[in-house]
C-alpha cells in the first residue's frame, strides 16, 4: 500500500496544480486584449517584457490547454480517487488489490488514439510502461532479482 500512496501523493499534486492552473485558461486567454494590462506591460523593461510574453505564448498554446485537460482527465484523476479510498482509516486490505486492478483498467481505458495524438506519438506506451512498473501483480517480491 505504501507504493500506491507515495505514487498517488505525488500524482494528486500534479492533478491539483494542473486543474488549478486550467482554470486561469479563461482570464489568460483574455488578458493579452486587456488595455490596462498592454499599459503595464508597455512600462515593463525589455527583459520583464520578453519573460512575462513568453509566459503568455505558452499559456495561448491551445496544445498546452488539451495536454493539461489529458492529464487530469485520462491519468492522474484516476489516482486521486484510488488513493481517497485508500486512505480511509478502516479501508479492508482485501479489497486493495481489486482497487490496483481498478486503478491499472481505467488509466489503460484512458489510453486511446486521441491521447495519443494530443500528447505525442509513443505517448501512450512511454506512460503504460511506466505506470505498469509500479504496479507488481504478478506475486514477485520486486525487490528481490
């Protein structure tokens, strides 16, 4: 349970900055059009202007925006949920293994053409095999060779 906790951990960090952050979508999309931001950023100085327009060009990037919606939606969610039931204080262990296979089946169903073709090509086995790796089903102590 303990690798399923620090993975999830971490995944639920990723999960909560990128839906945080796609929420600024909206504002960003908008705020190149603001006068009162083009007069802020007129006064800026030509290296405040090249980092903060940089930030803009890639908040404006649609690819961004659908890679980010990608990853919540096909990957990371998955481990938020999994690791909630997880860490309830009366969670049966028995039912920890059906929760792996549950975990492993839907992120696989995630895995279709379309996160393919958003994500880039090889996209989906780079992140099946790496996903897979932590997930040792097979009865092996995966620290013995």
């Amino acid at each position: 349970m303990l690798i399923l906790h620090l993975c999830s951990s971490v995944r639920n960090l990723v999960h909560d900055y990128v839906l945080e952050a796609s929420k600024q979508h909206d504002f960003l999309q908008l705020l190149g059009n603001n006068k009162n931001f083009k007069a802020y950023f007129n006064k800026q100085t030509k290296k405040d202007k090249a980092q903060i327009g940089g930030i803009l060009d890639r908040c404006t990037e649609r690819g961004r925006w659908r890679r980010m919606e990608m990853l919540t939606n096909r990957v990371t969610k998955h481990f938020t949920a999994i690791h909630g039931l997880c860490s309830h204080k009366d969670f049966p262990l028995l039912a920890y293994l059906l929760l792996v296979q549950a975990l492993r089946d839907e992120i696989k169903s995630g895995f279709t053409e379309y996160f393919g073709s958003v994500k880039g090509e090889g996209a989906r086995a780079k992140i099946a095999g790496m996903i897979k790796e932590r997930f040792k089903m097979d009865g092996n102590d995966p620290t013995r060779k």
